[in-house]
C-alpha cells in the first residue's frame, strides 16, 4: 500500500461528464495489484457525484454493475510496454485495437476482452471515450507489496486521472 | 506423427503454466501440466499475522472465487478457536458463496465455453452474432455480483463477512430487491440450460473419474459440509483433508499434484452432482435430467453442463435462504466474541471449481504460524493430465492445428483459475 501523502485535491468535473474510474489487478502479485493502489488513494479523494471510483479486483467485467450511462471510463492497470518500471502511458482504447496491443491478464477474461464485451453488448457505451492508464510494473510475484518504483508512480498516476477528470 | 506438443500461455505471472505432451514411438511419453498455484505460495503472505488479518488477505487470492475463500478462511479461524456462529450467519454466509457460484458458472459459460463449443475464437465474436444470449449471461454474472454485495458488502472482496458473524447485515429493502432479481435469474437460468443442451459435446476424453465432493448432514445439496464424500464411497471428516490430498511436488509443476491411493481425482461442478445428484433442488433436478448428466460422469466436458444444472441450483437455493431471512426477520446480532487460543482449524467450502480447504494453526496470542490453502486447482491437476492423455490417445491422428484447441477445451472444462491463461496460448509445435 503506498504511504505517499497526496498533495493533490479532487477537482469538479467540468466536463459534467458520467465517469467510472476503474482499477483492475491483484493485490497479491505484487506490481500487478498496482491499478487497486491507485484506486485506494483516488478513494481518499472527494470526488464529483458523476464520478465512481471502482475496485474491480482482477476482474473487470464486474464493470457491468457501474454502468449508469459513463461517458467516460478510466481504467488503471499495470502494463507491460517496455518502458521503465513505474512508467505511466496514457493509451485510448481505440488504439489499443487498431495495433492490436493486448492486456493481458492473471485471471478469467483478460481487460481488452471485457472491454471489448461491454461495449459490444451494451449501447450505452458506444460513444463512451475509454482511457486505459497504465503503469510499468517491475515485479509481477507473489507479494502484497509494490516494488519502490511503483509506489513512487502512484502520485503522479493519480494526478493524470484526476485531469482526466477536470 | 508428433513428436511433441508444447502449449505455452503467455501469463502476467512470469515462468508459469502451458501444457507439455511428448510422444515417443507413436505413444504418449509423458503430459505435464504446469500452473501457478499452490499451497507454498500463499503461507508466506499470512505468517506471523494477526488471526482478523488473515481472510482479508486470502480473499483475494482470487477475484471470481473470493466468496469461498472468505466462507474458508473465516471457517477456519473460527474452528481454531472453538466459535460456534449462529444460524443467521450460516445462512447469510451460504448466501454469499451461491452469488460467487453464480457469478463464476455465468461467466464461464457464456464468455469462455459457449464460445469455444460453437467454435468463436472469443465471447466478443459470440456476442456479435448472439448479443441478446451474451447479454443475458453477464446479468446472471451481475447478479452474482449484486447477491455478494447485498451481503458482502462489496461485489468482491466482501468486507461485511468476519470472524463470528457479520459485520453489517442486509436490510430487509435489499433481501427484498435480492428476491425480484432472483426471480429473473431463474428463468434466465433455464434458458442457459435449454441453451448448453444444445452445445454437442464430444466424447475423446472419456475415461473413468473418482469424485470427491463435501457432503452435508442435511437433505439439501450444498456447498457446506463437514465431511468429504468420494465416489469410491470413502467419507471423511474435513479436518482429515491431507490424507485425501495426498500432495505431491511434480518436478514440472509449481503446484503440488493431489493424488488418492496415488491415483488421480477430480473435484468440481460434475463431482458435486455425481456424489449429491438426489439432493438437489426441484429445477436443478429436472435440468439435470434435461442434460443427461447421469449417463456422463466420465466425460469431464460434461462439466460445464453441470455447471449449467448448479447456476439454476444456486439461484433455487438463494431463493430459498432469502425467503427464509425475510420470514425469520434479520436479528441485530453482533459477531461472536473472539478468545484466542492456540490451535489448528480448518474451513472447508465448495468453491465454483470445486472443494477449496484453508487450515490455520495459531499460538495463543492468535498469531498465525502455520497456513495451508488447497485450491480446487491444485488437486484438479494430476486429473487434467490423465484426461489430457486419453484425449492425446484417441486423437493422435489428428493434425497438431486440431489437436491443440482440444487440449485447450479439456483444461477449460476444468474451469481452472488459469482459464484466461489457456485462453492465451501461443502454440508452438515441435
């Protein structure tokens, strides 16, 4: 769990746009839990009433009982890309299809399947904008804990989804 | 003819998992199925913890399963310490592991066996030509979802479940509620049945299987019990749970194989029906005739049309416990009061995939020193490498382009925690 303090405040959501953030990954793995890390510290933030912050475990398609017309979704999740350990991309979801990047994951449908799922089942997400943050992971191994690295990503990764957000 | 066949998965969790079969002289030489699970790899996260810190941490061994290893875990801290919960908390406990039952069978079945068995290479592709059919499975999932955080408090993760009791109880508005959508949740579930009835399922693993199972006192099927049935009529007591398990190190393994009489057994859906079949509930009986399940049990593809019969089952059952919360009326009872002692406990529940065991033992001041979790997995295993080798056996024939997603449909069956992971194979033949 990262002890950082925040010095960042929750800002209004000026877009006045539904948004569900969501965090996906276990807790138990190390680096791969890093996604429900960054939630916990969005969860200390007050945040706008159109805002949900979600802790889906490692299972994303638990998604479906949040979604109540999102405009805008934001997942959080540990990302293999290549960077450096607590690198953070910005990636939308569109492009993750068109070059055919897969997130994979430790368990049941992996995140672009569900993602995919979901938009395909339920309209209210046809024009919804998906924005996937992910962060570099450097160990990915039975561990409660986050590697140095990572803990020390977490701010910032909070900082770019709350302007996200704003 | 092969001379080996190598399934690789790509996973998150590095060096772990695939399917090996090796053939030799046209014969199958060897099939190893390796995974990442097991019991040594959990104790190191909960030694020298406090006894209250010790579900929070294990529920999360998995997302899908976390309702039974929060009933186990919490199971087995109380037994170490001799707490006796009331019959409120029995119930609402059992009500919380039928939302991950359902939970699970759904989202196996629609999003990974429905797909394979009408040969789409994924539920998105499925639900593309069949929306309304997907549709309707990721709400018998959300329902899943929905009954665990009524009781749980939270879709996953449950943080209202502790030691003695529960610390939050539903209100009578939510059991309400609970019942309108169980209600939909039943005739959903049927039309899941009519829809696996359909599904033609082939028969190349067939082989003979031992089943293993919990058993209950009581007249119901359930997910509870205190012994351990096997279909070679065996019975234990669950605290004897070793002398079943029998684990074994594999050297291709990182999980240790389970073995009976150093054979293999299987645990799950299809053993459950197998052991318990006359005891279940009146939909779930006529679904399972529906599906000819009786005439089956040595096809473990078969599973997941028993996990069709147990996703009606769990609805019925659910239906039943909230009927009877609303009858009784919710008692503001307080968790049982917690003395420490030093002791060993066990907890054993059926999870989706089949009996999971957590056995704790605890000094006096209630800090852990000793934990060990077998999940239904870990003692699936050594099964999935006799099925995978009948299957090599009778389809050694077949080109290796064939051969591999049959492989694959047999893991899954299996409804392993690593199904996404064989869902990503990369196939690579030799």
């Amino acid at each position: 769990m990262s002890e950082r303090p925040l010095p960042l405040k929750g800002g209004e959501n000026k877009s006045h746009r539904n948004t569900v953030i969501a965090g996906v990954g276990n807790r138990l793995l190390g680096d791969e839990g890093v996604g429900l890390h960054v939630i916990d510290n969005l969860s200390q933030i007050p945040m706008p009433s159109n805002v949900d912050v979600v802790d889906c475990g490692c299972d994303l398609l638990s998604l479906i009982s949040h979604l109540n017309k999102p405009q805008k979704i934001i997942v959080i999740d540990a990302v293999r890309a290549g960077g450096k350990p607590g690198e953070i991309y910005r990636l939308d979801y569109n492009e993750l299809k068109t070059r055919g990047i897969e997130m994979q994951s430790s368990h049941q449908v992996r995140a672009t399947d569900a993602l995919g799922l979901l938009k395909q089942i339920y309209p209210v997400l046809a024009d919804c904008e998906i924005i996937i943050i992910g962060i570099e992971p450097k160990a990915i191994e039975l561990s409660p804990e986050l590697s140095k690295e990572i803990t020390e990503s977490i701010t910032d990764a909070v900082r770019l989804i709350l302007e996200e957000i704003s | 003819m092969h001379n080996s066949i190598i399934i690789n998965h790509i996973c998150r969790v590095e060096g772990h998992g695939g399917i090996t079969v090796n053939i030799k002289d046209g014969k199958v030489a060897e099939v190893n199925m390796d995974i990442f699970e097991g019991p040594r790899f959990f104790e190191p996260l909960v030694v020298g913890r406090a006894y209250d810190e010790v579900a929070p941490i294990l529920m999360r061994i998995c997302a899908i399963c976390s309702a039974a290893h929060t009933a186990a875990s919490l199971m087995a801290v109380e037994n170490a310490f001799g707490i006796t919960v009331s019959s409120q908390t029995r119930l609402l406990r059992e009500l919380l592991v039928h939302g991950g039952n359902i939970e699970s069978h759904a989202l196996h079945l629609f999003c990974l066996v429905i797909p394979d068995f009408l040969d789409y290479p994924s539920a998105i592709a499925l639900a593309s030509d069949h929306p309304k059919e997907v549709k309707m499975g990721l709400e018998l999932k959300k329902l899943g979802n929905t009954i665990q955080e009524a009781i749980g408090g939270r879709a996953i993760h449950s943080v209202n479940a502790v030691i003695g009791g529960f610390g939050k109880l539903p209100t009578k508005e939510q059991l309400l509620e609970l019942k309108e959508q169980l209600k939909k949740g039943l005739k959903q579930s049927l039309v899941t049945v009519d829809l696996v009835s359909g599904l033609q399922v082939p028969d190349f693993c067939t082989s003979p299987n031992v089943y293993a199972a919990l058993s209950s006192d009581g007249a119901g099927y359930s997910l509870f019990g205190d012994k351990i049935a096997l279909s070679t009529g065996d019975t234990w007591d669950i605290n004897m749970y070793k002398e079943l398990c029998e684990e074994k190190v594999v050297a291709h393994s990182h999980a240790k194989h389970s073995r009976f009489n150093d054979k293999p057994f299987a645990v799950g859906a299809l053993a459950r029906i197998a052991l318990n079949e006359e005891k279940l509930s009146w939909e779930a009986k006529k679904a399972k005739k529906r599906l000819g399940l009786s005439s089956h049990l040595d096809n473990m593809l078969y599973n997941n049309a028993a996990q069709a019969v147990e996703l009606v089952y769990s609805i019925e059952r659910s239906m039943e416990i909230t009927d009877e919360l609303l009858t009784a009326g919710i008692k503001q009872e307080k968790p049982m009061e917690v003395k420490t002692q030093a002791g060993t406990g066990t907890g054993a529940v059926e999870a989706p995939r089949g009996t999971l065991y957590h056995n704790y033992s605890f000094d006096e001041k209630g800090r852990l020193t000793e934990a060990d979790v077998i999940t239904p997995t870990a003692q699936n295993l050594a099964n999935i490498e006799k099925d995978l080798r009948v299957s090599v056996e009778n389809l050694i024939d077949q080109p290796k382009e064939s051969l591999a997603p049959k492989l694959e449909m047999v893991v899954r069956a299996y409804d392993p925690c690593i199904s996404c992971a064989v869902h990503l194979v990369e196939v690579n033949f030799e």
